[in-house]
C-alpha cells in the first residue's frame, strides 16, 4: 500500500468517525436528546480515534499513531459494551432512541470493533511508512485528509463546548435534564 492510498483510507477513516460523532451531536441538538455519562466518555474514545487518524494525516502513517487509535477503541468499546450491559437486562430500560433497532452505545460498539478491525489490517502494510510520503507537507497534497481533518476537530470542540454546557465544571447528571451551566448562569442573573 502507497503512503497516499494509506493517507486517504486514513481520510475516509476519519470522515466515518466524524459521521458517527455528527449524528450524536444531531440527536443532541435536534432532537434534544442529551447524552448520558457513558455516552460523553464513547464520544471521547471517538475523539481520541481522531487524534491517531489526525496524526497519520498530518505526519503520514505511524504504527504508533495506529496503536493510539487501538488504545482509544479498546476504551470506547469498553464503555459501550459496559453501556449495552447495563441495558440488557429486561425491565432496565433504555437510553436515548434507536437507529435502525438499535441504540447508540450498541452502534458506537459496533463502530469500535470496525476501527479496530480496520486499524489492525492497516499494520499488515509496511510501504505506508515510506520516508518519502513526508515530502509533500501536511496532509501530503490530499485536499480529502485536509477536509477530513478539519471536520474532525470542529466536532471535537463542537462536542467539548456541549459537553461543558451540559455537565458544568462538575460531574455530569445521569440522566441529563438539561443544560447544567446554562442553567448556573441564568440562576445567577
């Protein structure tokens, strides 16, 4: 695999993510379906996935910035899967509405187990590592990984500033009512 095929799995790699992170943020924001504790932590090990793609755009391909990808996984697939733990038991309910049958903590596991999938038969190709693939600059000419990386880290503060917004400085209420700051600050006016 070429430094510039690698570059580019690694954009649409990233746009995925950023897809799942924009739909939570949808359902947030449109249909105002806060998200809960484990859910803010799943959005985190999305985030940290995007930090090992962002790498890989910016500096090409690293085994260590795959193995930061693997690392942030193995924690989002953790939440989630102790998430969908606790929801499987009848009579415990649910959180938030289903997409397609399921829940997001059952489709973040899911998307967990692709990047972990996708990440580890990246490795398997050693002609990414090329020292050459360095000489184009950042993100190696590709308009996608720019874009890619740029969407990502909108989403990445986009979700920070909701999340502070939501749980204020302190701990996150579970289940969330409402905006916590926001309601801080009008209390104070």
């Amino acid at each position: 695999m070429t430094p510039e095929l690698s570059r580019t799995l690694n954009a649409i790699g990233m746009l995925a993510v950023c897809l799942v992170l924009a739909l939570a943020f949808f359902y947030q924001l449109v249909l105002y379906e806060l998200p809960c504790p484990l859910c803010l932590l799943q959005r985190v090990g999305f985030v940290a996935v995007g930090v090992g793609l962002g790498l890989n755009l910016l500096y090409g391909a690293r085994p260590q910035h795959y193995a930061i990808m693997l690392i942030a996984a193995l924690y989002g697939g953790s939440v989630s899967i102790r998430q969908i733990l606790l929801h499987i038991v009848p009579g415990t309910g649910h959180y938030g509405s289903p997409v397609l049958g399921l829940h997001y903590y059952t489709w973040a596991g899911i998307a967990f187990f692709l990047v972990l999938l996708g990440t580890s038969f990246m490795l398997l190709f050693d002609r990414q590592y090329d020292s050459g693939a360095t000489s184009e600059g950042r993100f190696g000419g590709n308009k996608l990984a720019k874009t890619a990386f740029f969407v990502m880290l909108a989403l990445a503060v986009l979700n920070a500033g909701s999340t502070l917004l939501e749980c204020g400085p302190g701990i996150c209420d579970d289940p969330p009512t409402d905006y916590k700051l926001i309601d801080e600050l009008k209390a104070n006016d």
